[in-house]
C-alpha cells in the first residue's frame, strides 16, 4: 500500500499542479520531499493524518501527508 502526499498552494506546482501524489514508505517526509523536487525549507508545515509531524517521520502505508508552503509577506 502506498501513502499519499497532498502538497499546499505553491507546492502543487513540483508535482505538476496535480492535488495529491502517490509516494513509497519508508523514508522521512524530508526524504520525501528532496524525491519528489520540492526543497523541504519551503514547507513549514507537515501534516500526516491531520497530526502535525517533524519532516524526520517515517512514512507509513497509508499516511496522508499534507505540507504547507512558508508564507512570506511583506
């Protein structure tokens, strides 16, 4: 079984705007990110399961991790 990972916003866009993309367990949501392109200091938040969690997780089958973007302002 795969896990899912749902990036937020801006992020979509290193997944090809798609709103979600299947993803291997096993490797921390950081690890993750770097597979998938999306530099893991532009997320500022990670969500597995709606429970927020450090990047140094280990996903598991069946997680839904959602990462929102750092917003900036000025």
């Amino acid at each position: 079984m795969a896990a899912t990972i749902k990036p937020v916003g801006v992020l979509k866009a290193y997944i090809d705007n798609r709103p979600e993309a299947p993803v291997e367990p096993g490797r921390t949501i950081r690890q993750t990110l770097k597979d998938l392109g999306i530099p893991p200091e532009l997320v500022a938040l990670a969500l597995v399961n709606e429970v927020v969690q450090e990047k140094a997780y280990v996903v598991q089958d069946g997680d839904v991790v959602k990462v929102i973007a750092v917003i900036g302002g000025g």
